[in-house]
C-alpha cells in the first residue's frame, strides 16, 4: 500500500484505539489541511482590521483575536472534511480518548518537562533574544487572553493538528520512531520564526515536540499530549511573568 492508498473503511464497533493508530485518511487530504493556513489567516485578518474600530486594546490583543479566528476556520474546515468525506467523528478520529490515569501523569510531567528542556537550552548555550511574550504583557485584557492560548488553546489546537492528524499519518507510513521524530521536527520549525531561526530554540522545541508525540503514542489519547503540552507551556509562562514581574 502507498502512502497515497486510502485505507480500508471504519465500521463502528472498532476500538477508538484502532482508529487512533491507523488514520483513515491520507496524503490528499493533509495537503488539503496545510492549503487551508494561509486563506484562514488572509479572512481571519480581513476581519479583525473591519473590527479595529472597536477593539482598543492594542495591536497584540488584535493578533491573538486573529489568531483565533483562524484556528476557529482551520479546524471547522478539517471537522467538516472528517464528517462529509468520511463520515467519521471528529474528536475521536484524532484520538481524543481520555484514560484518566494517563492524562494525569502527563499533565504532572509537564513541568517537568519544561525544567529539563530549561537545562538543556543552558547546556546547548541557548542566546538571550527578545520573546514573542513580551509584546502581549501591555495590558491585562490581553495578559488574560494571550494565558489562555498559551495554556489551553494553543496547545489543544496544536496536538490536535500534529499529533492526532499529521504523524498517524506519517505512521502508517514510515513507522513511529519517523513519525515521532518528524513531526517534533516539523513542529520546532514550525516556531522557528518566533525565536529568530536560532537552531538551539528550533531544537528545544523540536525535542519536546517528540516527548509529546511520545505521550501520544504510548497513549493513544491525544488528550494526553495536550495535557502535557499545556502544563509544559504554562510552567514557561508563569517563569516568564515571574522573572517580568507581571502579574
């Protein structure tokens, strides 16, 4: 079977498990999610800049409120893909189960997570470069607004598009050590524009990319990974507005 073969059709009274490990979509249907990105932020743009008049808080509140209406048409685009083409759930068929023992432990381990990839930015001598968090502590609405994405938004929308939609995919394909390692990869690039290109940030990243698609693996529960990932962000976070005295 090809990368481009579709898989066998789903019946119901598979296990949510099944589903997660074998994706029933294919290739056509991710380049269909990434043509998505670009259009989504063009309309999401459009309609901020018509909201400006009313929106007083600044430009960084403006870009979080852009940031969230294009998550908003990304994602209902891809539900729709699921419902329409296939005929499958949407949460399910990204692996959003919830084994409550292992969401837990990894929503403990985030910290943790976050302490040791610390260490290693020291070890790798990670330079001091202005972050994208500073512009958005300007005023408390959009303290407020930017927590939430960092803590729950971001990273439920992020695990959510790499972890429960690209690397089953890349799985199925090329095994998970591949998928793992790729779509870290893939993810540290991602951000890689935030910080500057600076390869030791694009490694960090990367790095706890992989320990998400780890926890999403050994799970099967892409809740899982966005526990993770959200206490793993809000550690950084809350070390941030420490050391900034922003409260």
């Amino acid at each position: 079977m090809t990368p481009y073969d579709p898989e066998p059709s789903i019946t119901s009274n598979q296990e949510p498990e099944t589903r997660n490990q074998k994706p029933f979509w294919n290739y056509l249907d991710l380049g269909f999610f990434i043509s998505l990105l670009l259009p989504s932020l063009f309309i999401a743009a459009l309609i901020v800049r018509a909201m400006s008049p009313v929106l007083a808080l600044g430009k960084p509140f403006q870009a979080l409120l852009g940031q969230l209406i294009a998550y908003a048409l990304i994602f209902a685009s891809l539900y729709f893909l699921l419902h329409l083409r296939y005929g499958q759930p949407f949460w399910r068929s990204l692996g959003w189960t919830f084994p409550v023992a292992a969401v837990v432990a990894s929503f403990l381990a985030g910290p943790l997570l976050a302490i040791t990839v610390g260490l290693l930015g020291n070890v790798l001598r990670t330079p001091e470069i202005p972050l994208p968090f500073q512009q958005m502590l300007q005023n408390r609405p959009t303290v407020v607004l930017f927590a939430i994405f960092v803590v729950i938004l971001g990273p439920l929308c992020e695990e959510l598009a790499f972890r429960g939609f690209l690397m089953p995919l890349l799985m199925r394909s090329f095994g998970p050590a591949t998928g793992i390692i790729a779509t870290g990869f893939l993810f540290g690039s991602l951000h890689g524009p935030e910080y500057g290109w600076h390869w030791q940030q694009a490694v960090l990243i990367s790095v706890a990319g992989m320990v998400f698609g780890w926890v999403r693996f050994r799970t099967g529960s892409t809740a899982a990974a966005v526990a993770m990932h959200s206490t793993y962000n809000l550690t950084q976070l809350a070390a941030f507005l420490a050391q900034n005295r922003t409260v």
